[in-house]
C-alpha cells in the first residue's frame, strides 16, 4: 500500500531488499540514508520528521553528537575485550546506572530480548535458590498483548499469533493472565511462582495503560506470596513516559527490570537487567555471559547516552511535552478515533475498525513528511524523539488531524 509513486532510486533499494532480504518485516516504503534530531532524509533528499524514534532507541534523537563522539573516541581506542578479561569502560557505567536506577546491580546484554532472557534465568532460579521451589517447577505469571521479544522462550507466551507463528512447541513455566486484572494475578499465583514480569505499558500492544491501581496492586500481591515483580521497561523506560521509569508513576519499586534500546543512543545494541542484590546473587561465573556484554565500545556510548538523558533534561521535556501532547490528541474530534491513550511523550491512537485499519493513515501521514507506525490493525504509534520542540510537536499532530479528518 502505498499512496504516492516511489522514486527509482529508492524503488531500485527496495527492489534489492526484496530479493536478497528475508520478508520478515513490512516496513513503509521509505529508503532513509540520514537523520540529525527529530529528522531523517530519504535517498531523495526529503525530509520526514520520525514519530516512531526507533521504538524509543532514539529517545536522544537521531545522531545525537555528543554520544556520537564517544563511539568515535572509544572505537578509536578499543571495541572489544569479551568478558574474559576485564576493560577500563565497564566498572564506571556499572556505578552510573545503579546510582541512577537505585537498583544494587547491572547485568549488561546487547539486544532487549537478551536483557529479558537473563531476567527470565534470574527469576527462575531465585525461586529455585532462595524461595526454594522444587526444580524445575518454577512458574512466572506473564499477561495477555505482552510483547518481550523475539526468542523461543518468550514467544512461547506470547498471545500474539503473529508472533507464535508455528515456532512451538514452547518452553514451559508460563501462566498467561489478563493485564490489568488483579483478580486474575492472584488466581494464578500458586506455590511455585516465583515472579510476576510485566510491561508497565504495553508498547507493541498499542500503548496500553493499565488501570491506575494495578502496579501498585501487583507489587502487594508479589510482597504477600513472596515472588518478585520484575518489569520490563525496554520501550517504557528512559524518559519515555515523563520519568525515568514508568513504575515511578504507580509509587512502587520493582525488584528487577530490563532496559535497552534508548540505553544506546540508537547507535549500537546495549541492554541491561537491574535488580537487588538478593536477586542478582544468583549468578555465578559460568552459568551466564555473553561475548558482547559490557564490551568497551556499547559502555561508552551508553554512558554518553545517560549523561545525554540527565543533564539536556530530557526526562523533564516528555512530561512537560506529554501532557500537551495529550491535550492535542484528545481534542482531535476525528470521527474515527475510539481511544486515545497517552502518558510522556508516548501515544496510542486507537482507530474504530470501520476506520479501516491504521496503515493506510501511516501511508497519509508520510506522504506529509510524518513518520508513524501502525500496530494491532488500529493502532497508530507516536513516539518522537524526546529532543521534539512544542512548535515540531504541534506540526505533526496537525498532520495527524488532517488525515484523521473524516
């Protein structure tokens, strides 16, 4: 689908991204080759303004300069060690994002999926460990729209049939309740749970808020069984919602999370598991690595990315910005909204299904210059990066009101 021509240089790209690329992807037809701030160009020269920031990987905006100069002075320097041997780059992000979190410990990964994978390992076995369930019986109460990641493991309790897509049969240990419903979390809660995990917004589900008690509700519920409550705030966290963290917003502390993705600055994979001492005392030397894992190169950038975060305020800007930004969306007037959901700099545009599904308005609103990815059918995302002025945020939901006209 697609609403105007697409010029032969860009066609010709997508033409060999076709051929010789696997099709598990249905991107928009936009070829970008530069991006500064809140921007990309096209191989054509046109400008688009980003609503997606790469699923909140580019919260500092496209190119940031200052964490692009620490990857060139690091990559001049050394890039890789493999936690065999120890480097200069690891210890101080390690102090960095503790001091930050006020979590006692990092774990560092590459990929979000990974930072989920040894949250899943640490849960499991501090059931096994401290709570002392029998092995391997350990079970972790995980919710309905969930969206971790791509493994085996966590597709496995996926409800997402794209996701599932025939990849079984599936790791057990599972029980799938519905988000937001506490009822349903204690229900499932037995003798061998040792977590619940959890997106305190689901973001691929279309940014699904649950309701207002529910976090707080879980972490009582984890503290009465004695399980953890772990969150996954990959998309959510970093500044993303008005906080540094979403659970900030519910007044509760976790006992671990993930994050990744605006942990790079968009420019190279780093992720990371927080958690308590209790809990990251599980591991021991052997039991879990990876060759890339706090390597010199992703510790500087995510270093600078932080610094980034914290001192251009960054945080503070998604929640000034986020509530006008709320105000605009809901004051639309299209027809042909249902929902509005929003919270920070984070929004879900939920369209009614006579609307006739959210891609062809994605297709509108580039055409425009305004980047915006559908989800679940209805759905349009917007997620800019947290660098937006007022005057550019005010620009694209006029685009967006435009196409939403009826």
């Amino acid at each position: 689908m697609t609403t105007t021509p697409v010029a032969p240089r860009a066609q010709a790209l997508i033409d060999l991204e076709n051929r010789f690329g696997a099709h598990n992807y249905h991107p928009l037809d936009v070829v970008a080759e530069r991006g500064e701030g809140v921007y990309l160009w096209d191989v054509d020269g046109k400008r688009y303004m980003d609503f997606l920031a790469a699923y909140s990987a580019v919260n500092q905006g496209h190119n940031h300069p200052r964490i692009g100069a620490a990857l060139k002075e690091q990559v001049d320097r050394l890039a890789l060690t493999s936690r065999a041997f120890r480097n200069d780059r690891f210890p101080p992000l390690l102090e960095k994002l503790c001091t930050l979190t006020g979590f006692d410990k990092a774990l560092m990964m590459n990929s979000g999926a990974e930072a989920v994978e040894t949250a899943l390992k640490a849960m499991r076995k501090w059931g096994y460990d401290v709570k002392g369930i029998p092995y391997p019986e350990a079970e972790i109460v995980v919710f309905d729209g969930n969206f971790h990641g791509r493994t085996t493991t966590i597709v496995g309790f996926s409800t997402d049939p794209d996701s599932t897509s025939r990849f079984g049969p599936f790791t057990p240990g599972f029980k799938i309740v519905t988000y937001g419903d506490l009822e349903a979390v204690r229900a499932a809660i037995g003798p061998k749970t040792c977590a619940v995990f959890v997106e305190p917004i689901q973001g691929e589900g279309g940014v699904v808020i649950p309701p207002a008690g529910f976090i707080p509700g879980l972490r009582k519920l984890c503290d009465e069984h004695k399980i953890l409550l772990v969150l996954d705030e990959i998309q959510s966290g970093l500044g993303r919602t008005g906080k540094l963290f979403a659970f900030e917003h519910a007044g509760i502390r976790p006992d671990g999370i993930t994050i990744g993705k605006a942990l790079s600055g968009g420019f190279y994979p780093v992720s990371a598991f927080l958690a308590s001492d209790e809990v990251m005392n599980v591991f021991t030397p052997g039991i879990h690595g990876s060759t890339y894992g706090g390597n010199p190169l992703a510790c500087a950038i995510a270093s600078a990315a932080l610094d980034v975060l914290v001192e251009e305020k960054l945080v503070e800007r998604a929640a000034e910005l986020g509530q006008h930004l709320s105000q605009r969306l809901n004051a639309l007037g299209s027809p042909l909204v249902k929902e509005v959901r929003c919270l920070g700099l984070w929004a879900g545009v939920e369209l009614k299904p006579e609307a006739g599904g959210a891609r062809q308005y994605c297709y509108k609103l580039k055409d425009r210059g305004l980047l915006c990815k559908d989800t679940h059918v209805n759905t349009i995302r917007l997620a800019p990066p947290l660098v937006i002025t007022k005057e550019q945020l005010d620009w694209a939901v006029d685009q967006l009101k435009d196409v939403l006209a009826g």
